[in-house]
C-alpha cells in the first residue's frame, strides 16, 4: 500500500471471468444451534511467531488453504450475501473448533462436508470486539476438509465501499470496491484474517447485468459483461490481499502483460498515463527476478479510494488522483509493483513486522524510479520521504519509532502503517546497500525473496537471515550496535546518511529570495519544475505567510484550484493557517470530491486547529461523508473530535 510517500505505485491485473462452475446441492439439515457469547478474550498474547494478536485464528491448529466465495453483489441493500467455502489443513489431530475472524457479518449457516453430505454445524459468535470484531467459534465432532458459512455483510462494512451513480465519474452506475488491509477482510468474508496464513482461491460473483465485477485474480478483458462472474487465484495470498469491484469497468491494455481498468470517461487517459508499466516490471525484473504473478493490471477506482494504491495482486487498486496529465506521480505504480516482490510474495506474518512488507517495497520503489527516471527524482523523492518522516517522528511514542515492533496486543493494526514501516524501513535498507555495495546488496535482496518466495516471515527470520547470508559472507563492513539501532532502537541512528539532492537546492535559493524581497514569482525560473520541486517549494515556506504574499503566490502559479493533489495538499494548510479565506471555496471543492486520506487530512487538521476553521470543516465534512470511505471517515471524524490526526 501506498501510505504518504509523494509519488506512488499502482498496478492492476485483468480479471478473468472463467467458466461458471456448477452449484453445488447441500443437504437440507435441520437449523444448527446458535448461541451468543459475552465479548470474546483478546488473542493469547504473542510470545511465539506462530500467534497474530490481532486475529482469533489458531493456524498452529488448523490452516485455511482454500476459501470458494458464492456472493452476490446487491446495491440496493449494499450488502455481499452468498457463502464461503473453506478448505481445511489440520494441524492437530485432537483440535475439533476452527476459529474465524469476522466483523458485523450476519452468518445465517454453518455446515461441514463429511466426504459425502453437507451436515449442519454448532457455531458460537461472541459479541464483537471494538478492534478486532466477532469470534466465530465452529465446533466439530470430526474434523472436515471443507466447512461452508452462509452469510451476508453489513451495510456498514468496514472493508467496503458502497457508491451510487452520482458518486462516480460516469453518473450511471453505482460502484463497490473493497480495500482489506489491515484486518479489514473479515467485514467482508469469514476467514483466517491474519497475514501469517495464505490461501488461494477461486468466486462466483454475481451483479446487475449492467455492472463489471473484478477482483485480485485472473480477469478476461474480452469476458462478457452478463453479471455472472467467475475467477480463480492459484497464487497462495494471505487475506488482506484478496479484492473485489464492481462498475462500469473497461478495459485499456498498456503491454503485453499490463493494463487499466476504469470507467470509461477515465480509461484512455489512465492508460496513457500509465503506459511505462511494461518498462517497470521488466526493469523490476531485472533486480530482483522474475514477475511471478502473470498480468500486472491497475485499477482506477473513484476518487473516494483512502490509499494512493492497494498492492493486490493482479489487481493493484490506484487513486485517480495521480493522473495528472504529465507522468509526473506514476512513481506510485513503481511502489505497488514493488510489492510483487516484497509484500505479495514475502509477506510479513503479522502486523507489527509491517515494515517488511512497506520498508523493502519504498527501497525497491525507489531503485525502479532511478533506473527508469533518473537519479535527481530518486533523489528527490527521498528527500521529501525523509523530511516527511522527521515530522512524524515527533507525534510517536519511542516504542511505535522502532522497526520490529512490539506485538500489537490490543491495538488496531492500522496504528502501524507509520512512515516508520515505510521510511525508516527503507532508509536501513540504503544504509546496507550503501555499506555492502549495491551489487552485494541487490544479490542478498534477491536471494531473500526467492528463499522465501510464497511465505510470511517476521522480523526474527530476517534478522537471522541478514546475519547469515550478508554479513558474515562480509565482515567488516557493519556491526551489531549499528543494526540493532536500526531495528530495535527509536529514532532514525545518528551515523545514518541523509538524501540530498542538487535540484532542490535552486529551489531553496528561489524560495529564500523570494521571502527576503529580492525576487517576484515571475523572476523564478519554474519552467523545469516538476512536482516534486514544487512539493520542496511549498514545504520550505514559514508556518504562515501574509495574505499579500499567498496573493502574490497564487496570481503567478495557480495554486488554489490546482488540479494537482500533491501541491494542493501543501497549498491548503498553509492558506488555512495564514488565514487567506480566498481558498476556502477552492478548498471546499477539494475536500468533497477527493477522499484520499493522505491528501486530504493535512487541511483537516489544520482547519481543526481554530474554533471558525473547524465550523467550515465540519459542514464541509457533512455533504462528503456520503462519498468517503469508511477508513477516511473515521480518520475525519477523530480529527474534528480534537483527537490526534489520523493521516
């Protein structure tokens, strides 16, 4: 996933709508015993790799290995309701419960295949947990291979996003997508929602006929658009990548294993935007070994998405905000390719080890940017990354500073997607190329993802893996103070390498001519400025400015109103903050047709900051709740209640 970083990556495959298998007949058994428990205990605590205190799963029992999905998508009610079928790897010969994840699932069902017949389950749901939602408790008497739960999910869904037609860019058709990470699948399907167990698996998805279902496995673009689906995922994943959508979808092919889905008024312009994507997986490829996920397709969701991208597989989910006409935030396909290899294909086990998944997939991001764009963006893009992670670092406790976290016992997992997952993870990862060599490097880099290629590892694995393979095959080159400060210290260490970069120096100069008087904006040289240039510009500027300065600014560049969200997401803070009321409008229009929360929680905050600022927030607020994801509503909300800014 693509948190804060400036430029991200998203790339999506075609889903393929496979031959409909046949329904299968369950028996008609009588209704099984349903009984409601007081709230569920939280997970054991987390001594062992094994457990994930953020899912009720017992994987050292029982494993998922397969989940068959039935669901109809309804947008009358917004619900999914069908079924989902696990199949089961038992681990324990005396287990007889299979524990599930769910959150606000109406479970209507529960029945087990003996080999022969579907027979009728006891299951128990507990009533919910604020973080980690119900526990579904099957029990058994025998163990089975396979076990069926009838279901549907809630309106509210926390993994889902419900849009109707005015929502959306074509005004038709209503829109449905999902975005499962962290532990968001389990609002959507009853599982084993812990990344430490994959699964592969196959749907049979069902919508109006005038709607496109597409998901985070094989997609036809030629499959007919009926509103009957059918995919299969062969690749083993674990939950949080398992996607689906549902539009008015076409298709738009940027290679020979790549292309665009989006709404038809979006489709040639995203295709054309992103139309280096062939030269990214191959450059990709030839780092760190061969794409092993078969078509690398993105999908353009509306605006409403609250990430820049989603990493599925096959499938990556992209904000369309990255379109901008010029190329310049494609690095955001960059960042979600990377993920083929660190995260999709090597996994961290739970969620305190995120960094393994976001901190190798910036350093890969960045090597895709700099072999394909040069090293001035590269550079560039770490500068602003760095810069990004100070000021985070000063609103987080020294225990959320580190790398290898502490396991997250009672603690929503979102609270570790921080820029130190994906910037300090990164920045360690330099500081080892920088020391051993980018050639020793690369070949240790590779030799981790194809060692452990299809599997969820922790931060201990890795540790003992760097160990063995890097630095005892080259002495001399680091010590254990230094890596155990990267990853179980706060803070980023004091020897550490800081990025510079040359271009942004002029910038530096301009701006500061500019604040002393000695320059008009129309002295600056801004012809070669990119976004990123304008991203240092804005950034450098004091707290607040004059309302003659933000004027003078705004006559000469255009900032208010500026189709470009990156420059809009430094230009309205400090407008808000310098109490330049001639944005407001501007700001108004960008708050209610985005919903990207990196984007748009900075003006949120800042309008918080003042009793009048707050006021226009929150009827602002009013009229885009209905187009924000539920993700970015919560974040919204804590920042209007005084709370500490979720972004």
């Amino acid at each position: 996933m693509r948190l804060s970083t400036l430029l991200l990556a998203a790339v999506v495959l075609p889903l393929a709508a496979c031959q409909k298998p046949a329904p299968q007949e369950p028996a008609k058994p009588a209704e099984p015993t349903v009984t409601t428990t007081a709230p569920a205990a939280a997970p054991i605590a987390a001594s062992s790799t094994v457990h994930d205190p953020s899912s009720y799963a017992e994987p050292e029992k029982v494993v998922v290995t397969h989940v068959a999905l039935d669901l109809g998508v309804d947008f009358t009610k917004k619900v999914l309701a069908g079924s989902a079928t696990l199949d089961l790897n038992w681990k324990d010969p005396a287990a007889r419960t299979l524990v599930l994840d769910t959150r606000a699932l109406d479970i209507q069902k529960v029945e087990g295949f003996d080999g022969s017949a579907w027979q009728p389950l006891t299951y128990t749901l507990a009533t919910a947990d604020k973080i980690l939602g119900s526990k579904l408790d099957i029990a058994l008497t025998a163990q089975v291979p396979k076990v069926k739960i009838t279901y549907a999910s809630s309106p509210e869904a926390s993994g889902l996003q419900w849009l109707t037609p005015a929502m959306t860019l074509g005004k038709k058709t209503p829109f449905m997508f999902s975005q499962s990470e962290a532990i968001h699948a389990r609002s959507w399907v009853p599982l084993q929602d812990t990344p430490g167990v994959r699964f592969t698996y196959e749907a049979h998805i069902t919508t109006p006929k005038d709607v496109m279902a597409v998901m985070s496995a094989d997609n036809d673009p030629k499959g007919a658009r009926d509103g009957d689906y059918s995919f299969k995922m062969p690749q083993a994943i674990p939950s949080y990548l398992m996607a689906i959508a549902a539009g008015d979808l076409v298709y738009r092919p940027t290679g020979p294993r790549s292309g665009v889905w989006a709404e038809p008024a979006m489709a040639d312009k995203a295709a054309k935007e992103f139309e280096d994507t062939e030269k990214m997986i191959a450059t990709a490829e030839s780092l760190y070994g061969p794409y092993r996920w078969g078509v690398y397709d993105v999908l353009v969701l509306p605006p409403s998405f609250p990430y820049g991208g989603m990493e599925n597989p096959r499938m990556t989910f992209a904000t369309p905000t990255v379109i901008v006409g010029d190329k310049s935030l494609v690095s955001l396909i960059a960042h979600e390719l990377a993920h083929s290899w660190s995260g999709n294909l090597v996994t961290n086990s739970s969620w305190k080890d995120i960094w393994l998944n976001e901190g190798f997939t910036s350093y890969v991001e960045n090597r895709i940017t700099e072999q394909l764009y040069g090293k001035d963006l590269a550079d560039m893009e770490n500068v602003i990354s760095q810069g990004g992670l100070a000021k985070d670092m000063g609103d987080l406790a020294t225990g959320d500073q580190l790398l290898a976290l502490a396991p997250l016992e009672g603690r929503d997992p979102d609270e570790a997607l921080t820029q130190v997952a994906y910037i300090k993870g990164q920045w360690f990862l330099t500081f080892l190329e920088q020391r051993y060599g980018r050639a020793t490097f690369d070949a240790f880099l590779r030799s981790w993802f194809d060692g452990h290629a299809f599997t969820s590892q922790d931060s201990v694995e890795f540790e003992r893996f760097l160990n063995a393979e890097l630095i005892a095959k080259n002495p001399g080159k680091t010590t254990e103070a230094e890596i155990h400060a990267w990853l179980h210290e706060p803070g980023i260490p004091a020897f550490a390498v800081a990025a510079t970069s040359k271009p942004f120096d002029g910038v530096d100069e301009s701006r500061g001519h500019w604040l002393a008087g000695h320059m008009k904006p129309a002295d600056i040289d801004t012809s070669k400025w990119n976004t990123q240039m304008w991203v240092r510009f804005l950034e450098g500027m004091p707290e607040t400015l004059t309302e003659a300065q933000l004027a003078e600014l705004d006559a000469a560049y255009h900032f208010t109103g500026t189709a470009n969200a990156e420059i809009a997401q430094r230009w309205y803070p400090l407008t808000v903050r310098s109490n330049y009321l001639a944005a407001r409008p501007a700001i108004a229009e960008f708050l209610g047709r985005i919903g990207r929360r990196k984007l748009i929680m900075p003006t949120y905050a800042a309008l918080a900051a003042t009793p009048d600022g707050k006021v226009f927030a929150e009827q602002v607020f009013a009229k885009a709740k209905p187009g924000y994801h539920p993700i970015t509503t919560g974040s919204v909300e804590q920042t209007l209640a005084a709370g500490k800014p979720k972004i």
